[in-house]
C-alpha cells in the first residue's frame, strides 16, 4: 500500500485550472489527467461551473493576506468536502487512500482533492508557498498567474522565466534611472 496524499500534483492541478481555465468538463478532466488523477469521474450537468467555484474558492485562500485567514479559508473548504478517508485499488494502482466518497461529482472530487493537497502542501513546505507571480505585485507588472513553489530553497517568486527577466530589467532600469 502507498499513501496518496493528494500533495503536489493536486495543488500544481488547482494552479494550471486557475491560469488557464478549460472551456468545458472534458478539458478540466483532461487537465486532472494530465496532472496524475486517474479512475473515473461522475459528470454531472453543472460540474463546470461548479468547478469554476471551486477554483474561485482556492483563489481566494491563495490571495488571502494572512497566513491565519488563508488557513481559515483552507479549513473551511474542507469542511465542505469532508469524507471519511478509505482504501481503493482503482486502475491497478496499488491500494492508497481516498479523501472522498465514491460517485461523488467531478466539483466534488477536485473540491476534495485540492483543498487536501493544498493543506497538505502548504504545512509541509510552507504556508507563504503560494501565491501570485511576483511580477503582479504592485509596481512589478501586470501578470497575475498563480506560482506554487516547489522549489528546494522555497524562494520561487515568477511563474516563468520571462516574468523573471522582466521584473529584472524594471529593477535595472529603476535604478539606472535614478543615477542619471
């Protein structure tokens, strides 16, 4: 048996859903997907927009300006989703565990899954390691992607290299132009 805790991948899920929202519940399955869910999903009518809350929701704890109020929010969506963990086997696997109930809807599920994993990613590495691009910040640019850090030192700031670059030569530039 191994323990699926729901951990990076669901949080890294929650960040791609935000960034780059699917126009419909094949895209948001797809995405799960990709990001290592796998067994079924029971679709029901409203599930992309009640996905929509979902990440809405997330939202709101990753722009939470306190470390207390984002655990507030995190504590309260789980709340919602609460399941008595269990063993499953599904696809072969191995036997892990499951923070949810079985045929729960796609919103369900993802409610479940990234609420855990974010909690759990979030006291193991940290509660500031997540959050926005730092290139959104005021005085630093538009961009307005969310950033996970997994990174080692637990200094990831940009969403990309390129947001880097140009938060780097603003700086440059703020400088240089306070000289002349």
């Amino acid at each position: 048996m191994h323990l699926n805790p729901y951990g990076e991948y669901a949080v890294l899920l929650a960040a791609s859903l935000a960034n780059d929202w699917p126009e419909d519940c094949a895209g948001i399955e797809a995405r799960a997907r990709e990001f290592g869910m796998t067994g079924r999903f029971e679709t029901r009518p409203d599930d992309h927009a009640r996905t929509r809350e979902v990440i809405d929701e997330w939202l709101r704890m990753v722009d939470a300006p306190t470390e207390d109020e984002r655990a507030r929010l995190l504590n309260e969506t789980m709340s919602v989703a609460a399941a008595y963990p269990r063993l499953t086997n599904h696809d072969d696997e191995g036997w892990h565990l499951h923070y949810r109930d079985r045929n729960q809807s796609l919103a369900h599920v993802l409610t479940a899954v990234i609420s855990v994993g974010t909690a759990l990613h979030l006291t193991t590495r940290g509660m500031h390691r997540i959050g926005r691009c730092a290139a959104g910040l005021p005085g630093g640019g538009d961009c307005e992607m969310v950033i996970v850090d997994v990174s080692r030192n637990g200094t990831q700031r940009y969403c990309s290299v390129r947001c880097a670059n140009r938060a780097a030569v603003r700086r440059h530039r703020a400088r240089t132009s306070v000289r002349r």
